[in-house]
C-alpha cells in the first residue's frame, strides 16, 4: 500500500512538472530531472548495489513497466558504467532521489529487444523512465539485506502454506520438507496416501528414465486456475537435467513419481515464479500444484 501511494505521488508529481521543469543533458545526451532529491556528486565504485523502483510509461502516459507492483524493492548492480539510459540514469542518482529519464521510443526500441509493447511504441516520439532510488548498499550490506530479505519473505510463505495445508487436509495431512520449502501428499494408484517425507531428499524414483511425461495442474492458493495440461489437450514433457518450465517444480518433480501416483505439492515461490511472478500469479506467490499420470520415457 505504502508503495502504491508512493507511486501515485510520482504521478502527481510528473504532471506538475510536465510544464515547467526543464531537463538537464549530460555529454552522452541524456536528458533527466528529479523529481526529488537531487544528482549525486561521486559516483560509487564497483560492488555496490542499487535498491530502487522504477516504471517505463510511453508517450500516451500508459505504463509499459512497472516495478511498484512488487512487494519488493528491485535490484540492480550499481553500474561503473552506463550503457543505456536506465543505467547512466542511476549513476547519478542518489540514494533517496527519484529521476525522471526522457528517451526517444526509436532509441529505445534499437535497446530493447523482444518486448512487444515497447516495440508497438510510436517511432518520432519520448518515453521516459522513472526511476526511484531508495538505497545504495556495499557488498557485505547488501549481502544482509538479501539474507534478511529472504529468511523475511520465507517465512511469510510458510505462514501462508501452513495455512492453506491445514484449511485442505479432509483428504490427508501434507508432508512437511523443510529443507526445500514446500509440502506434499503421496497418492497411489488406488487413491491410497503414502506417507514418504523424504521422497524428494532421496535419489528419485525415476533414476533410469532421462524424460518422463505427465500431467500437470498449477493454481494460486486463492484456487486461480494457471496452468492445466488437461485442458490443453497435451501431456507435459520434463527432460533429466534440463530446465524447460518456468516452475522449477515441473522439472524435476515428476521423476520422483513412481508411475500410477499423483502428488499435490504447496509450493513456495522459490519454485515457482519467484520474484517476477507472471500474469495472474503476483510476486512471490506460493503456489499449488498437481502432477499425475507419470510414464517414463
């Protein structure tokens, strides 16, 4: 909430300014402004690391790129160097500021490669990055704050999962596997639970098979239906060793399925979609799926 509020200040604040705050240039020709707090005088050295949010709104003010959507604050190397206008733009911004960044849409469409809205953008015309800074860490800082960040958000998706598990155990109770986060129940081919809480931590059962095939069913914890191979009328494929699915869990939990059983797994976002989530999945969203019908191949 607080960064929703934060974000539509931003906003406020850019429209006020779109009439009477001109832009400074740098020598690479970069055009910029802040909206708060003002340029950094020396710049940081290597290993360093930028805590930030940031949006990309087009000509039409619509807005392309959004990280206030996170619960989190992005992450970036501090960059010696600049390269494009994102970078050179947070090498002069200090911590606490926020900087606007005007960019040419053909400029920007030449940088940024694969990402259709950005190519559907009109040719002639400015975009512009708005870039919030909140801290500029150090190594060993940096490294505290993803440690407490990650140990932070863990346990908030195991308060969630233990949620979830203990309102869902009319058909049995979830195993708990600590070690990677995430609880399961084992079901046979004759709907029986088998109660194995180390299935995952040993060898998988699937050893002799380099792929297996299977099914697949993927919800949010809300019961938002994701991911449904059955509804697409195909069987999935996971191949030994490789990385093929987004959801790390359906590349390698199936070769831990004897054939005939059926696993529903709870799953922190870790195996899921982690921080980026994806449409209709936030970030950091634990996540609830099944798999079944696994045949090695």
């Amino acid at each position: 909430m607080e960064m929703k509020k934060q974000w539509l200040g931003i906003l406020a604040a850019l429209v006020l300014l779109s009439s009477c705050s001109p832009y400074s240039q740098t020598e690479t020709g970069l055009e910029y402004r802040f909206i708060k707090g003002k340029e950094l005088k020396e710049l940081y050295g290597p290993g360093h690391y930028c805590l930030l949010n940031y949006m990309l709104i087009g000509p039409g003010n619509d807005t392309i790129q959004n990280t206030y959507s996170s619960d989190t604050l992005a992450e970036f190397p501090y960059p010696v160097e600049g390269g494009n206008e994102l970078l050179e733009a947070l090498q002069i911004s200090s911590p606490g500021s926020i900087i606007e960044v005007r960019v040419k849409t053909d400029s920007l469409k030449a940088k940024i490669l694969g990402n259709p809205r950005i190519m559907a953008l009109p040719d002639d015309d400015y975009a512009y990055f708005v870039v919030a800074v909140d801290q500029v860490l150090d190594g060993p800082d940096y490294e505290a704050y993803r440690n407490q960040k990650f140990f932070a958000r863990l346990m908030a998706e195991n308060a969630m999962i233990d949620r979830y598990c203990e309102a869902h155990n009319q058909e049995g109770n979830f195993d708990l596997d600590s070690f990677q986060h995430m609880r399961f129940r084992i079901f046979d081919a004759q709907g029986k639970q088998v109660s194995d809480p180390n299935r995952f931590l040993n060898a998988p059962v699937q050893k002799a098979a380099t792929a297996v095939s299977f099914h697949a069913e993927v919800r949010t914890l809300e019961g938002q239906l994701i991911i449904s191979s059955a509804m697409e009328g195909r069987r999935y494929k996971a191949i030994r060793h490789e990385h093929f699915y987004e959801l790390p869990a359906l590349n390698e939990w199936p070769f831990y399925l004897n054939e005939g059983e059926r696993v529903e797994l709870v799953i922190t976002s870790e195996w899921g979609y982690g921080a980026d989530g994806r449409m209709g999945v936030p970030s950091y969203a634990p996540l609830y799926l099944i798999l079944s019908d696994v045949r090695a191949e």
